[in-house]
C-alpha cells in the first residue's frame, strides 16, 4: 500500500470555531521510498484568519484571495489519497478539519472511510513517552534537517514528517531488505533462491567452504539446529 504523509494549515486552531483549512499538502511515498508525487493547494477558506495562527504559518488573508474554494479541489485531492495509508502528525487534528471541509462540500463521508490513517505523534508516544514529540523535537531526535522550517507550511511539513516517519519505522533500506527476504522461495531441490528482481548477487559457497561447513557441524555435534536446518534444505 503506497504511504500518502499529510499535512494541513487552518485559519485557527477549532474546527468547532468553524475555523477551515487554507493549505493542503500531500507527499506520496512508494514502498517506503519517495517519489516525486505531490498534492499541494492554497485554499481561500471564505473567512478571516485568527492572528495567532498567521503567525505561526504566514499565511495572510490577502495571499488567498484568488485561490480556490476547497470544494473546487476535493475531487483531486480523494482521488490523489484514495486507497492509501494517511500518515498524519496529530491525526485528530487535521482529520477534524477535512472532514468538515467534505462535510460542507456535500461529500458524504469520511476520509478514514477510504484510507488506512496512521497518527505519527500517536506512534512516537508509544515510542518515546515521557519525552517530546513534537515535529521538531522528533527532527532533533532522528537527525532529520528540518532548518528550512522557520514557518509552518503544509508541504514542506508532509516532506519533513515523511523522513521522520521513515526513520522511526526502520528506514527505506530495513524494508528493502525484508522485501528481497520476502523475494526468496524454494526451488523444487528445497535449495532457497532468489528472485530475479530481488536486486542482489546470489553467490554459492565454493567447494572448500561447503567442506568447512561440514567440519563445523560435525564438531557442534547432531543436536543443532543448523543440523536441522541442513536436513530441511537438502530434503532428508
């Protein structure tokens, strides 16, 4: 399932307020790689915007003017999320919003309802309780450069919390390993090879190594579980 890490800012902090989303941004990752796959939209919310979240983001009033109504991109943007894992930092948060931006645009649903959600600060917490969690703390944390943030902004918040997200996970190479395990299958003679696509050299032991091989199970004694192993892969 391709990973879409998203990222809203709002004209305030309570959707119950009736406080809407101004920009939208999207990054899209591929077996837990990046691509080049983006959604990202300034969006004029129709009110004004609370000073303290200006602040926070920079967004102004006058800057959204001429930028579309949500409802104008919804259609792009359930078709760019739509059967993906959401990774979001503070899901509640973001997922109130958008689901009231759909509400209001007459879409009956939910976002949960065509994508998996995965809330990155709900994850981090288990990981690291007792400590902060917060975007930047998490950038110290995982050594993810994060100094072109000196404002919130929604795309480049779903590109920093990609890298993160993919760090407290294992990583792009963990999950390339595990997927060139999860290549390798058993051939009709029991031996393990792997697949074409597997990207990795298959080099067999020489004659002499399989013989020390043998010298070593021998002194380990029968009761090994390489013994085991041994029998299993040669058919015995």
């Amino acid at each position: 399932m391709n990973l879409v890490v998203l990222d809203t800012e709002t004209t305030g902090l309570e959707v119950t307020d009736g406080h809407r989303v101004i920009e939208l941004g999207c990054v899209l990752l591929s077996n837990r790689k990046h691509t080049e796959a983006r959604f990202h939209h300034y969006i004029n919310p129709g009110r004004a915007i609370d000073l303290e979240a200006q602040e926070v983001h920079g967004i102004t009033e006058q800057f959204l003017e001429d930028k579309p109504p949500f409802a104008q991109i919804l259609d792009e943007f359930l078709a760019f999320v739509d059967g993906t894992e959401l990774v979001i930092h503070n899901a509640p948060f973001d997922l109130g919003f958008l689901n009231r931006e759909l509400e209001l645009a007459g879409k009956p649903l939910r976002l949960e309802d065509v994508c998996e959600v995965t809330d990155s600060l709900a994850l981090a917490r288990q990981m690291h309780p007792g400590q902060r969690n917060s975007l930047d703390a998490l950038c110290r944390r995982y050594d993810v450069d994060n100094s072109g943030r000196e404002l919130h902004g929604a795309l480049l918040d779903a590109e920093i919390l990609a890298d993160v997200y993919l760090a407290m996970t294992g990583g792009q190479t963990a999950l390339a390993l595990d997927g060139a395990a999860d290549a390798a299958h058993q051939t009709d003679s029991g031996s393990s090879t792997f697949t074409a696509h597997s990207g990795f050299p298959v080099i067999r032991a020489d004659e002499g190594e399989l013989n020390e091989h043998q010298r070593w199970l021998d002194m380990l004694g029968p009761d090994t579980p390489w013994h085991e192993i041994d029998r299993t892969h040669n058919g015995s």
